[in-house]
C-alpha cells in the first residue's frame, strides 16, 4: 500500500488521502457542531465525515457510512466504541493535500485550548 514516511497507510484510508485544505477545516467545523465531546462514536463520526466528505468523494450515504465504520474500527485500537477527535483530525491532516506548513500549523490549532 502507499506509505506516508515510512508507516503503510491503512487500506480503509485511501480514499481520505489527499483531501483539499477547505475539506479539513470543514471536518473541524463539523466535528465542532457534532460532538458531544472529544471521544466520538461511530454515529458521530459518519455523520461528520458524511456532512463534509459525501459530496466532494461523490458517494452514496450507504458507501460513506461504510468507508466511516472501517476507518473508526482502525481508529478505535482498544475497541471501547469511541475514538479521539483529535487523533483522527490529525490524521487526517497529515494524510491531506495541505502544504506542511498548512498541517502544521492546523495540528497545533485543533490542540491549542487556550484559543
């Protein structure tokens, strides 16, 4: 598979490589107006990806909603039914479009509470 430095790069994420700088700030946005807290469930995290993802992927609701689930099992190592909103914004940065600077610059954003 392709690699990303050295670390393989899950199958289920391949279709989330490369998204564009607007996509990222819109997962943000969404993860903010959806969550209830910083550990998502499943729930919360296929409506955040499918809110901001389904129409630039140009899936169904049906394809979102699995890509979703096989991503958050990846995500959700100890298996607990939720996973860290920031891990997976994180991740998903490091795995986008954005200039290195631009990820950065968004990583150290999402953990900068005193903003």
């Amino acid at each position: 598979g392709q690699c990303i430095g050295r670390a393989p790069l899950s199958p289920e994420a391949l279709s989330f490589i490369n998204l564009p700088r607007s996509s990222i700030l819109e997962l943000w946005e969404a993860f903010n107006d959806i969550a209830e807290g910083f550990g998502l469930t499943l729930d919360e995290f296929q409506e955040i990806l499918r809110v901001t993802l389904k129409e630039y992927l140009g899936y169904s609701d049906k394809k979102m909603n699995s890509l979703a689930e096989n991503v958050f099992h990846v995500f959700d190592d100890d298996e607990n039914g939720l996973i860290d909103a920031l891990e997976f914004l994180s991740s998903f940065a490091l795995i986008s479009g954005m200039s290195v600077e631009e990820k950065v610059r968004y990583i150290f954003g999402i953990y900068d509470f005193d903003e």
